[in-house]
C-alpha cells in the first residue's frame, strides 16, 4: 500500500498518510471492507486521496482472491531471479 500512497507526492507525506491508514484501521480487511471515502479521509494528506482509495481496496481484494486471505507471505519463497 505504501506504494500507492508514495505516488506523486512526498516521503514523508505518503509515510503519514500510511501512518493515519494503519491507525484507523490496524487489519487490511478493514480498510477492505471500508467505504472508499473513509479511507480516502485517512489519506488525504498524502494527495490524490480520491484516486488512491479504490486502487488500496482493489489491490486488497485481488491479494485476497489470490492467495485466499490478506498476506504476501508466498512473496518471500519466490525466486528473485
């Protein structure tokens, strides 16, 4: 999430906005399961809140599809190569 939060703007500005995300909602099935706009409001300082939202729920979802529950961990046996 943190990359899409990083798009077009500052460090430290999408580092908040990641910040105030995790703080409203410690589990990403909740921010999943949030409404668009409310998860844009924890990200609005990180700029272009209204276009990052749904991209966030949708990466959620399509994790969660994938791999049958919120985790990359599959990432972290895959090779580099």
């Amino acid at each position: 999430m943190e990359t899409i939060l990083s798009q077009n703007t500052t460090d430290k500005n999408s580092h908040s906005a990641y910040l105030s995300l995790r703080r409203r909602f410690p589990a990403w099935s909740a921010v999943m399961q949030a409404p668009v706009r409310s998860i844009a409001d924890c990200i609005r300082q990180g700029g272009l809140a209204n276009i990052k939202a749904p991209r966030i729920k949708n990466v959620l979802k399509i994790i969660r599809k994938r791999e049958g529950r919120l985790s990359l961990a599959r990432l972290s046996r895959m090779s580099t190569g």
